[in-house]
C-alpha cells in the first residue's frame, strides 16, 4: 500500500491501487445497504447511551433544587448532545486515521470503528459527516434559551473538536483525557441543569467531581489499550506520558480522591445517599486496579474487557450518583414522586437494564480468557 502526506495537515492518502481502498464515491457511485451499514458503524452508536445518563445527571441535579422538568428543553438540550457526540466520533475517525492504522490491538471499545482502516469507507465521508452535524449542532445551540445555555455549549462543540482536529489536536498534547472530561462530565450535564433554569454553583461542582475524575482514568485505561499505536504515530497521551507500569499509581491515586470526597463532603453539598451507592461501585474499581497490576492490559485477550469495565465503571458512578439525588429529593418530599423523579429515575434504571446483556456478554468472555 502506497501512501503520501497531504500539505501540511499530517493526514495520509492510501494509493487507490491499495486493495483496502474504499470503493470510489463520485458521482456515478451508487449507496448501498453496505454503505449505510458502515456508516453507522463508523458512528460508533453504541457510547450515545453513555451521554443520556450524563446529561441526565445534570436535568437531575435541576430537579433534587426542586425545579420540574420542561421537556421541551429537555429534548432539545438531549438532541444538541448526541449531535455534538456523533460529530466527535466522526471527526476523531478522520483525523485519528493514521493512529488507527497502526493500532494492530485494537479491542471493541478502543481504536477506532476500522471502518476507514477496512477501507469500507472514503475517509472523506467520515469528515463530511463530520461536518454536517457540526452545522446541525451549530444550529440546535442558537436556539437555546438563555447565553448561559449557549456558552457551555459552545465549549463543548470546541472541546469535541478539537479533541483531535488541528490546530490543537488535544488528545496528541496530553490533553485529551481530561478533554473528554470536560465535555462528558462537566459540560453535558451542565448543559442540562442550565436548560432546566438551574444555577452553577459550588455543590454542583462537588457533585459532578468524582465522575469527573473517574473519567480522566477511564480514558487514561482506554489509551493505554492503544499505547503502541499511539507511540508509533506520535501521539502524546497521559498513557504515554506515564508509562504502562505508573499508569497503576496514578489509577489508585485518581480513584482514591473521586471516593474520598463524596465521603468528606456527605451531608455537605453530597447527599448521604448518593454516597451509599457510589460506594457500591467501589469493588469494581478495586477489581480494575487489581487487574492492572496483573498485567491483563498488556493481553489481547483481555484488553478489551478492561477498557470495557473502564467504561462501564464510570457510568455506574453516574447512575449512582443519579439515584442518590433522587432518593434524597424524595425524602424530602414526604416520600411523593411527582413525574420529574419518576423520569429522573427511569433514565438511569433503563441505562442498567440496557447494559445488562453487554455486562453477562464481557463476563462470559473474561471467564473463557
């Protein structure tokens, strides 16, 4: 396979005599059901769930201060959202190309869809989609309510962006986990809030730091799933920054902050509840850990399993962290749901049942490994 530098971009052009080039899409190329299909699957649809629970989170947070919800807002606030996250996944399928390509690990969570590396599709139909929910997402935010609204939305678009795009390319400067933090757990729900008249303040902040942090991790694992590639395309990632082996020390240290503030703070600006049930997440990050120090990163036949109890502990914590709100907000109304909690509740326990599948599916596969 031939390949040349375009300009100055650092993006690759594969030879079209390459027997993994995608089929040509001029104008005389026909769609196909094939095409949709890889279309979809370079979306990567199956992480759009993980953005519902956080920005759910944050309509929850508007609702434990006693604001009802508006739907309205709600759906617009939920479609802006999934927009900005699809357009991140095609954008980082693009600009990551050449990352991918050289990932020759690359576990179902991490690496890329493969479907530009498979050449199933022209890395110029990934861009273009790209584009297109970019305008979309650009649209949805001017007619949001309130500047507020439009501000955390404006720094999420920029931040999922720039996650790998030029000039700033994020997740290539040792920003990228923290990047993905700030867009998940800290802009996404506070799009939420605010779109429900929710106020920004210093409990907020309390209440979204643990998973916030836990995120940083989640991604830190996620890149160190793809650490070779990385390395061999240039990308400086705290995975790489860090190393395999101190990559363990800094998971302990990260974890041990995100569970030990909601225990300093309970009954301080972090309901008792919520500390309950993040508690109840606890082993799995113990069991990770443990699994780190073991070495099972570095196995092919369990990378993946890794990355994906990486992705699914962070979302424990969120739905933990949702329910607790929820049941301390119901203890305070005498115990009388009205239809806000009731849909405040439903989201995350509809997260869990969806997932359960996937969970028996990872356990199967870890008990074979």
């Amino acid at each position: 396979m031939t390949q040349e530098t375009i300009g100055m971009t650092g993006l690759v052009a594969v030879s079209p005599a390459a027997s993994s080039e995608p089929r040509a899409s001029g104008r005389g190329a026909r769609v196909t059901l094939a095409d949709v299909r890889a279309l979809l699957r370079l979306g990567r649809l199956k992480f759009l769930p993980y953005s519902a629970v956080l920005y759910a989170l944050g309509v929850t947070v508007a609702v434990h201060r006693g604001i009802p919800i508006e739907l309205g807002p709600y759906l617009h606030g939920q479609l802006f959202v999934w927009c900005v996250h699809l357009m991140t996944h095609y954008c980082n399928e693009y600009f990551d190309l050449e990352a991918d390509r050289k990932n020759l690990a690359p576990t179902p969570m991490t690496g890329g869809s493969r479907v530009l590396v498979e050449g199933l599709l022209s890395p110029s139909v990934s861009l273009g989609a790209a584009f297109v929910l970019l305008f979309v997402s650009f649209g949805l935010l001017s007619a949001m309510p309130s500047a507020g609204a439009r501000a955390i939305g404006c720094a999420m678009i920029a931040l999922a962006w720039f996650y790998t795009a030029p000039p700033f390319r994020l997740n290539y400067r040792g920003l990228g986990e923290v990047s993905v933090s700030l867009v998940l757990n800290v802009t996404v729900p506070l799009l939420g809030l605010r779109l429900q008249g929710g106020a920004l303040s210093a409990s907020v902040a309390l209440v979204l730091l643990p998973g916030a942090v836990i995120q940083v991790i989640r991604m830190m694992i996620m890149n160190l799933m793809d650490h070779d590639g990385d390395v061999a395309a240039g990308k400086a990632t705290l995975a790489t920054f860090f190393g395999r082996e101190r990559v363990k020390d800094v998971y302990l240290a990260g974890h041990a902050v995100a569970y030990g503030l909601p225990i300093l703070f309970m009954g301080r600006g972090f309901p008792a509840a919520a500390v309950i049930l993040l508690a109840l997440t606890a082993p799995l990050s113990a069991w990770q850990g443990l699994r780190l120090r073991r070495g099972e990163g570095r196995d092919v036949r369990t990378a993946g399993s890794i990355a994906f109890w990486a992705s699914t502990h962070v979302a424990l914590v969120v739905v933990a962290t949702s329910l607790g709100l929820v049941l301390d907000r119901l203890r305070g109304s005498a115990g009388e749901p009205d239809g806000s909690l009731i849909l405040c509740a439903a989201i995350p326990l509809v997260f869990l049942v969806s997932i359960i599948p996937q969970l028996l599916r990872n356990r199967r596969l870890l008990c074979a490994g």
